[in-house]
C-alpha cells in the first residue's frame, strides 16, 4: 500500500503543466518562444537597438508579450523568408508595447550568428503580413472575389497577419481570411491566440 501512494505521488509530480515538458529534472516550455528570457530586459535592449532600421521597430520598445512560435513555412508561404529555427534562432508571434504607450504585433525574428557577433534582429509587423497575402491574392485589383475583404481596419490586418504567422490561416479562396478576421464571432478574432505568456 505504501508502495502505490509513493508511485502515486512521484506520477502526480511528474505530470509538468499543460505546455511544459520535464527536460530531465528542469520543468521546459513547449514552445521555445515561451522562455522568459524573450521577455526580459535584456532582449527589449536589443530588439531596441533596432529601432527606425529596415527591418526594425518602429518605436522604442517597453515590454514583449504574447510569445508563440511563428511558422516559417507559413510566412514563406506569402513570400517573407526568415533564417530556420535553431538552436541559434528564434521566430516569435509576439505582442510589443512601445515606451510611447503605443503598440503593435507581429513577427520577431532573432538569430545569433557566432561568438564576438551581434544578434541578428528583424520585425516584421502583422499589417505587413497581411500586405504580403493581399498582393499574393490580388485583392487590391481582383475584381470576381467571392468577398469583400475589408483592407483598412486595422485589427483586421492584425488577426490576419497574425494567422498567417501562426499558420491558422487556411484560406479556400482569397480574401477568406479578411471575412473570418471580420467576424467577430470567428475564433481566429481573439488577441491571444497561443497559449504564450
């Protein structure tokens, strides 16, 4: 009897929370883009060093939140390209709120090339996702689409984007996406989409 409550207990201690995962004795989130490291002043240091660049922030940054792992195949689906995912890089669906108190969301590419090398940062806004899918779909000049996609409001370009980047897109026909990102019924509508912190 004692033998069972002590299996027991070490089963019920070993069960690591919904998204985590033991890595021997050390409690590991799932997803890489979970690790508080993203969040920590250090990464806002360098995300900020890329502010007014090309491929930067627009902003200073104050704080990184809502981090989910983005989906390579589907962002290079509409043409934007990112180094793969590796054990020196990241790509992260992540939220940013500027010192501005304004704020965006996002794809967050880090890549850290080598010793004596800075990290290799890269932003790409959700609005400029959506930019790539609608050119991708000819939705600007298309003139039989089965909808109307609404191409100006901004929280429609960002749930948009965002599916992309998370890979919950999964149009039949172009402009699907812009009518579920319209739908406010529509699950897809729903900010925090993962389950980052």
């Amino acid at each position: 009897m004692r033998t069972m409550v002590l299996i027991a207990s070490m089963a019920a201690t070993a069960c690591a929370p919904p998204g985590y995962h033991y890595d021997g004795l050390t409690i590991t989130p799932n997803d890489p883009c979970w690790l508080p490291e993203f969040r920590a002043p250090p990464a806002i240091s360098w995300v900020n060093t890329t502010v007014g660049g090309p491929n930067g922030v627009p902003y200073r940054v104050e704080s990184i939140s809502n981090l989910n792992q983005a989906s390579h195949n589907s962002l290079a689906t509409v043409g934007l390209h990112f180094i793969p995912s590796g054990p020196n890089s990241s790509l992260c669906h992540v939220d940013l709120t500027f010192v501005n108190g304004k704020s965006d969301s996002g794809v967050l590419s880090i890549y850290y090339p080598g010793e004596y090398a800075d990290l290799q940062i890269e932003w790409v806004s959700d609005t400029k996702i959506a930019a790539a899918l609608a050119k991708l779909d000819g939705l600007r000049s298309g003139h039989k689409l089965l909808v109307k996609p609404d191409l100006k409001t901004p929280s429609v370009q960002q749930c948009v984007g965002r599916a992309v980047a998370l890979d919950l897109a999964g149009e039949q026909f172009p402009g699907q996406l812009w009518a579920k990102c319209a739908d406010p019924n529509n699950p897809i509508t729903r900010s925090k989409i993962g389950n980052g912190p």
